[in-house]
C-alpha cells in the first residue's frame, strides 16, 4: 500500500496536483494554509468586535474542518488527544497535573508516531501527527501553567510565572469552548508556532496592543507589513526550494550504504559535507516556507504583537518559530538551536529545563525533545550529537574567546572562525534528522570516521572555570553571558513536511 492509497484527506484538488505535481497531501495543505490567511483577516474587521465565546467558535469550527479537509478520519485524533487531557484537568489533583498530562499526551503521540513508522511509506510529505505535536505542546503547557497557578508558586526572577513570561497566572480551569478552542484555533493547527493559552486568550479578548502601553488613545498597530514580508519569504523559500531540491537531492547520501556507488568510492570528505549543506539547506527551506506562512496568518488575525522597537516601530514576533538570519549565520552552536522553532523552545523550557534537578537539565530537554519527534533512529543521533556539542562548545568557547577580545582583528577571525565551526557542526549533526534510519545515517558519520563526535568528548575534559572568572572578561558583553534560557538548547522541530 503506498502512501496515497493511505492517505485519506480531501481528492478535490486531485486534479490540480496532477497537473502541477506535487503530491496531494501538500497540494492540501497549502490549499489549506492560504484559505487561512484570508480568513484571519475576519478577525480583524468584521468580527473585531464580536463577543469572545462567537471568535471561540470560529476559531474552532475552521480549525475542525481545516483539519478534517487534510486528514480526513484521521483528525479525530485532533480532537481525542484534548479530550484526554481535559478530563485529566477535571479529575487529577493540581499538584500534579502538569505531570500527568505530560505522560498521557506524549504516550497518545507516540502510539501515533509507531503507528505512522510502521504503516507509513517514506512517500509521505504531511501526517496527522504534525498537528498533533502541536496539541502536545498547547495542552501540556495549558496544565502545567494550571498546576503552578493553582497550586500558588513563588513568583521569583528566575521562576516560571515572570511578568515576562508568555504565561501568567490563571485561577480556574477554563471552559470546554475555550479549552478546544485554544487547542484547535485553525490559525497554528497546521504547523504552529506554539500559543500559549495567555496569549490566545489576550487575542480572543481583545487584549492586542502593546501591553507595556497603557494609554487609550493608541491605536493598534497594523500588522499588514509584517504579513507582507512574512509571506514574501514564504514565497521565496519555496521558490528556492523548488530551484535547488533536484540539484541537491538528500537522497543522494543514501547511497553512502552501497560500497560500489559513487558516492562511496569518489566524493572526498570535504565535497561530502558541502553537498550535506546544500541538501539540509534544501530540506531547511521548506521548513522556512511553512513556518513563516504560519506566522503570517498569525499576524494577519492580530496574534503576535510584542511591542515596539527602539525607533517606535511595531514588532510582530511573538508568536515566532524561526530567525532565519540568527540560524544561518550563528556564530555558535547555542545561537543557532535557540533561533530554530523558538516557542518550541520556550516549551522545552517550561514543561522541562526547569522542572526537576539542574544536573540533568540539558539531558531533559534532548530527551523530551527526541520522543517528541517520534521514533526514528535519526532523531536520536542528531539529539546525541546536538547534546554532545552543546556542552562542549560552552567548554570551549569559556576557554577560547577570552583570548580574542583584545583587538578587533582578532575578534573578526574568532568570529569568521566560530561561524564556519558551527555550520559544520551543525549540518554534521542534522543529516541524520533528515535521512531518518539509521545504515544511512551512521555510513554519514563513518566517512568522517565520527571524527567531530570524538572532538567534542575532548572537549568535554576541558575542566570549567571559575564563575567570577568567567564572569570578569564578559563584563561589557551582557548579551554573550548565559542564562537559564540560554541552556535550553533543542534542535527541534521537526514539521511533518519531508
């Protein structure tokens, strides 16, 4: 049985994906994406002043037909995974419901994720386990912002429940509509970005100018720029996609397992790990394709305001999976994880950097992150890897940097230096990300003979400096100094669209 045999979606548009060919699932799911861009606009005109409980409503209604439109039978996985975790709201005590949603939600996913390796073709571009993992994160963080607002936790600088957070403090349960509401808003169904349950309800209330703002006389900002840039790169990223995918195609690396190939008996190291770079990059636009039209019909409803800039012009990047420029120009390993599926991030940090003991912390957030992809010996090796030269890096750069700062030729090499360093790192760690099994993907790691892997170990031995030595160089660097949020460093993200 091939994939679109199983697939079983909407067929009206089957002609349209023949004629263009591209599969119809995508062919669907753009279908899909567009029509809720022009729908979000409603929120912003005609329903702008309508009661909470009716943009509830339509926010839930689209969502469920959306999904339906996509998936066919299979959504009503959409709708089984909230009513699991609502009645665990209902009926488990406060003090542990973050805890138990947790476990039941990515136990529902992962029954999903098995099912979809098993039964699945490596045909499939988009699968019900997509939105999904986007549930996982809503209704998880929704318990426990539940479990730490009911159960009346210390509001302190470094906790969960900061004046700055996305979430705040809420004192009941919400209702049933806004509960499936929050969860299947049609807006972030498809692919995200993470909403978090203040920021959703902020939006259905009205609540959307800048919040730092306080005076009744300003207007609200259009986000009609935003949404125009936003959709020029999703365009873009598509386009370039389309030019570069049968130049570069990943599956090129997959001959790596036959000894006889070209690829195994001619292609040098270093042309290896630049064509990996080309094809990741390939592989990367579509995420940028769907991520940034994601957050255009975000921006397009009034989702995703966050204030001004310094020259008093609006910014639309709360709800924001990708800095484009911040991951392919990182100059470290920690910059371009924390530019790659943001709120993903934020949720890893939430619901686990900082719940539980500090010694684990990084290991907490790798594992969380890999089950959450599923199951695929891939995603492993890539978050191993990405654990593995996260440490080490930190070890390095404490040692390194310090030694660059005093002149600003030498910054501009330690700069030039850290930037190709950390391309190299990082398009070493993700091509198992993409190739997913796991012959393909350690025959990759074999023509390096795992050489990075052991580089990092190494690195690892480098023994730690003293906090107030570290601290002392760093003095007029604040934006180089780490943080807890600086840690919660996931290579994540993993939208079902390969």
């Amino acid at each position: 049985m091939t994939y679109h045999d199983y697939y079983d979606g909407s067929r009206i548009f089957l002609f349209l994906s023949i004629r263009i060919g591209l599969p119809l699932d995508v062919v669907n799911f753009l279908i899909a994406q567009v029509a809720a861009l022009g729908l979000a606009r409603l929120f912003r005109k005609p329903l702008r002043s309508a009661s909470p409980e009716f943009r509830h409503s339509v926010c839930l209604i689209i969502g469920l037909l959306m999904g339906y439109f996509c998936f066919g039978r299979q959504a009503i996985h959409l709708s089984v995974l909230p009513m699991l975790t609502y009645t665990l709201l209902k009926s488990v005590s406060p003090r542990s419901v973050g805890n138990v949603s947790l476990a039941v939600a990515m136990i529902y996913l992962s029954c999903l994720h098995v099912h979809r390796q098993i039964y699945h073709t490596d045909d499939f571009t988009l699968d019900i386990t997509g939105p999904l993992m986007v549930i996982t994160q809503r209704v998880t963080s929704l318990a426990y912002l539940l479990q730490d607002s009911l159960t009346v936790k210390a509001v302190t600088s470094k906790g969960r429940l900061t004046a700055t957070d996305s979430q705040i403090k809420i004192e009941k349960i919400p209702s049933p509509l806004e509960y499936f509401a929050f969860t299947l808003a049609f807006q972030t169904l498809m692919c995200g970005p993470v909403v978090f349950y203040s920021d959703y309800m902020k939006f259905i209330e009205g609540a959307r100018v800048d919040e730092f703002e306080q005076r009744k006389e300003v207007a609200e900002p259009s986000p009609r720029q935003a949404v125009f840039y936003k959709v020029g790169g999703s365009v873009a990223a598509a386009v370039l996609y389309l030019t570069l995918a049968k130049k570069y195609p990943l599956t090129v690396l997959e001959e790596l397992t036959d000894p006889t190939s070209e690829v195994s008996r001619s292609w040098s190291a270093l042309y290896l790990l630049w064509y990996a770079y080309l094809s990741t990059l390939v592989v990367r636009c579509k995420y940028y394709h769907a991520w940034l039209l994601s957050e255009a019909i975000c921006n397009n409803c009034g989702m995703g305001f966050n204030g001004y800039d310094h020259d008093g012009t609006p910014k639309w990047d709360k709800m924001s999976n990708i800095d484009i420029f911040g991951f392919e120009f990182a100059q470290n390993f920690r910059t371009a994880v924390s530019s790659w599926n943001k709120n993903t991030n934020a949720w890893l940090r939430d619901v686990a950097y900082e719940r539980g003991g500090a010694a684990w912390r990084t290991a907490r957030v790798y594992a969380l992150s890999a089950v959450w992809h599923g199951f695929y010996p891939g995603y492993y090796l890539t978050f191993f890897a990405g654990g593995l030269f996260t440490i080490a890096s930190r070890k390095v750069r404490g040692v390194a940097r310090p030694m660059f700062l005093d002149s600003p030729p030498k910054k501009l090499f330690y700069d030039s230096l850290t930037f190709i360093t950390t391309r190299v790192a990082m398009t070493y760690a993700t091509v198992p990300f993409v190739l997913l099994h796991l012959t393909p993907s350690l025959a990759f790691y074999g023509k390096f003979y795992y050489s990075l892997h052991f580089i990092a170990l190494g690195a690892m031995l480098i023994p730690e400096k003293p906090r107030s030595m570290q601290q002392q160089p760093q003095m007029h660097h604040s934006k180089e100094t780490s943080t807890p949020n600086d840690t919660t460093e996931t290579l994540n993200g993993k939208l079902k669209v390969t």
